[in-house]
C-alpha cells in the first residue's frame, strides 16, 4: 500500500501520500471522483465543496475515514 500520515490533513503530506489516499477515494467511497477532480481543475472550477457533493462527507472527514479504514487492515 500506500505511505500514511496520520497527521490532520495528512493527505497533504506528498505525492505518494495523496496518491493512496485518492486512490481509496476512487476504490471504496466514490468511483469516478478522480476524473471529476481532474476536469475541475483543469477548468480552473475547483472546489473542496467537489468531495462534499460526490461523497458526502468534507475533505477532512474523508481524511479520517481514510486513517480508519487503513488502521482497520
């Protein structure tokens, strides 16, 4: 898997880091985010609001759920 850092808003840590964190986005909570991610900010219409609409949850409550679901492995 993936690096981890536990540290709040850890997902900013670096590439590898963000990487598995996306990469659970896509697997486990929201099939397709990355590609609605990218076109967004390739529109230069990013927004956080964009985890919130696809998931339900903010960046940093998916963050957490992240931290969990790892530590549940």
């Amino acid at each position: 898997w993936f690096p981890l850092d536990k540290k709040p808003q850890g997902y900013k840590a670096s590439y590898q880091v963000t990487g598995g964190f996306l990469l659970w986005l896509e697997v486990e909570r929201a099939p397709g985010i990355v590609s609605k991610l990218n076109t967004a900010m390739r529109h230069k219409a990013y927004s956080p609001d964009i985890f919130k609409t696809e998931t339900g949850l903010s960046l940093d409550e998916l963050w957490d759920a992240y931290l969990q679901a790892r530590a549940e492995k």
